[in-house]
C-alpha cells in the first residue's frame, strides 16, 4: 500500500499522513505545552521528552512504537519508520 506524506499548509507544526484507503495520521507539535500530539484512528495521544525520547504520557510507550502501530494498522501492512 503506498503512503502519501504531506504537510499541512496552515501551520508548519503539523505533519498528516495520508494512507491509500483514505485514513490518516496527524502528527502535531504543540510548543506551549512541550509536546507532541499523535492523533490516530485509534485515538489519540500526547508525548512529552524524557531524556532523549518523547513518551506517551498516558502509556509510557515511546512515540516510534505507536506511530508505528497505528501505521501499520491502518495502512494494514507492517510499516517501520526506523
């Protein structure tokens, strides 16, 4: 399944991921906060850096485990972004 990745042209603080059958991933840096939102069909998931890793603040899972997750889930084919 190929993946399409465009940024979005309202703010340069947000990344969507768009996949062949139309779902998305959006990846959004939010700068007053000191975090990162990920915003999935599964829901949705806030990350703060600890040490040199941005950690679920719900999950404790890093955020390259669960955009990896849910990529592969909605792309329905293993997808590896390391």
């Amino acid at each position: 399944m190929a993946i399409a990745i465009s940024t979005a042209k309202s703010t340069a603080c947000v990344l969507t991921i768009t996949f062949e059958n139309g779902s998305k991933i959006i990846i959004n840096r939010q700068e007053p906060l000191h975090q990162v939102w990920l915003a999935t069909k599964q829901g949705g998931y806030h990350f703060d850096m600890k040490g040199d890793e941005w950690i679920c603040d719900r999950s404790g899972e890093t955020f390259w485990d669960l955009l990896e997750q849910a990529a592969t889930q909605q792309a329905d084919e293993t997808v590896s972004f390391r």
